[in-house]
C-alpha cells in the first residue's frame, strides 16, 4: 500500500507554462495512464494529483486548470490499463464525460462508472476536479460477472453506495491511514469492491455465498474460482472442477443451486460477458467472430449467435459496429 502526491507547485522555478504542462502530462502517465489534456484557456497552470495504490486497486484525486482531459483510441491500444473506474466529479459546475456508448452530463458530487479500456474524454467548465476508484475487472466481475453491461451508469449524489464509498476513500487519503500489512490491505480492497457493488445496485454470487457458512461457503469460493478460471475452455466440464477440489458432482451442484445458479449458466455468462468485451474492443478487430466465439470457449458459432443475442439483445456483428470497430 502505498500514497503519493505530486503537483505543479514542486516543479522548479523558471519553467514555462508549456514546460510545467508537459512535466506533468508526463508524471500522470507515469502514475495512471497516458493521458491527452487541455488547460484552461487564460489561467496559469496549475495541478495537483494524490494517489493511493492498493494493491491492483488505485485510487486518485485529480484538480487544476485543465478544461480536457482525453484518452485516445491509441492510448487505449498501447496501455493494458483496462480497469473499471467509478469516476465522481468533485467540483462545483458540471462537467461532460462520453466514451464510445454515451454522452452525459455529471452535475457536483455525482458520478459515473466506467473504463480505461475504452476511448473518451472529460471537459470541465472552469477547474478539474475529479475523484476516481480503479478496479480489475476481474474483481467486479466475481461479484457480478455482467458489470460490463453498467458502463455508463450515471451514480447520482445522493446515492447511499456512492457516499460511503467517497467518504471512504478520503479516510484512505488522510495522513497515517495505511500500514504495508498485507492482510489489512486485502481487507481494504474486499471493501471498496463491495462498496462499489452497493454503488451499482449489483447483487452477484459473493452477496449469495455469504448466506452460506463455514465449510460450504469455502467450496463454494473454491467452485466459482475455478469456474471463472477455466471458462474459456471449450471441453471445460463439472468433472474438471470436481477433480481439482475433490468434491462430488452432487455436492457441487448443490452448492450452485442455494447460490441460485448453475454451473452451465456461470460458464455461459462469463464466455458471454468476455465475447461482449472482446467485440467491443479496438485490439481484437483482427479477430473473426467466430474466432472470438472459439476463444471465449463456445463450439458452435450459430449457438454462440443465439445466446449472445437471447443475452444482450442484439447480436455480436451488431455489437461491434456500435462500437465503430465494424
């Protein structure tokens, strides 16, 4: 776990306002991810960025004289930074957040969740101030296996989720709140993904499992672990997993049932989930279709067709010309 600070007031005397522009720009592509920015018409420079790493959880506070701030599709494809971000605005006017689904206006103290993964850009009417969580999706996913279908959610200010999740990251930026102690820090990162899951409205198989106890529970973290693991595979079996964790298959199908699931619709769901992300995406557009069915674990490309669309209600050629990746 650790914090830092960084801002333009460090920088040293003499250096123009293009020069402390451009030693900044090059601080939060260090830090986070290569960023294009665009300061404020009229105003001296000026910024200032906090950070809070935890783990493969980030957390960041960001305020200047910017009135842009863009990730290009470039960027996207040349940084493996795909994380997750529940993004809150922090200052007093609104601002305009659009990625490649939607465009919408975020007025103070609310938010948005959204992706690095995906080419978009903040504008700011007067000064940048913006409060952000980054999280693997991986994380998220284990709580709720769709949570990319939630892109763009807007997260209003009165939100309960969204609240705590606020106050709590700003306890995490006071001074002496963290110790490098591995156990603390797993805690803290459990914390934020639930809390983001309040934020969202997402109830997924980890709120189910903590209705079971003791030893059932611990197969059924075991179960889903492996399943999250292995989907992609297209010979992937209830066997498979039965033989790892030395369970019956009974018993297994047991456990998924009281998490009211199946194994088929936890396999089906990620491959589904991970095809969506895939046909979304700039990097994989060198990919057919049906090559990316393959790789997401499905045999059949027609049954992969049906369930993608019984899924998202449209279907995979659709989802990537919506993308602009036609």
């Amino acid at each position: 776990m650790q914090k830092f600070a960084f801002s333009t007031d460090a920088l040293p005397l003499g250096l123009s306002d293009r020069q402390r522009f451009d030693e900044w720009q090059r601080m939060v592509a260090t830090f986070y991810a290569e960023l294009g920015m665009e300061t404020a018409p009229d105003v001296p420079f000026q910024a200032r960025v906090e950070g809070v790493a935890l783990g493969s959880f980030s957390i960041g506070r960001f305020n200047g004289s910017m009135s842009r701030v863009e990730r290009t599709p470039r960027q996207v494809a040349q940084d493996a930074n795909d994380d997750y971000i529940v993004g809150i605005n922090l200052t007093s006017n609104p601002l305009r957040h659009a990625q490649a689904r939607y465009d919408h206006v975020i007025k103070p103290g609310a938010g948005e969740f959204c992706t690095n993964g995906e080419a978009g850009f903040i504008e700011f009417d007067g000064a940048h101030n913006w409060l952000f969580l980054g999280m693997p999706r991986a994380v998220l996913h284990e709580i709720y296996p769709a949570a990319e279908n939630l892109l763009g959610k807007p997260l209003d200010a009165s939100n309960p989720g969204l609240q705590h999740l606020k106050a709590y990251m700003a306890m995490l930026f006071s001074p002496g709140s963290l110790t490098n102690n591995p156990d603390l820090a797993h805690h803290i990162e459990m914390t934020l993904a639930d809390l983001v899951a309040l934020t969202l409205g997402i109830e997924g198989d980890m709120q189910h499992i903590t209705r079971l106890g003791g030893v059932r529970a611990g197969h059924l973290r075991d179960i889903l672990r492996e399943i999250k693991a292995n989907f992609d595979r297209p010979e992937f079996s209830v066997d498979d997993v039965c033989r790892k964790l030395k369970l019956s298959p009974r018993y297994l199908q047991c456990l998924l049932v009281e998490a009211q699931t199946s194994f088929t619709e936890q396999v089906i769901e990620f491959r589904l989930v991970k095809a969506q992300t895939m046909l979304a995406s700039r990097r994989c557009l060198h990919l057919q279709i049906g090559e990316i069915a393959y790789l997401c674990g499905f045999n059949e490309v027609p049954y992969f067709n049906r369930r993608f669309k019984a899924r998202f209600g449209c279907s995979p050629g659709e989802v990537r010309h919506a993308n602009g990746n036609a």
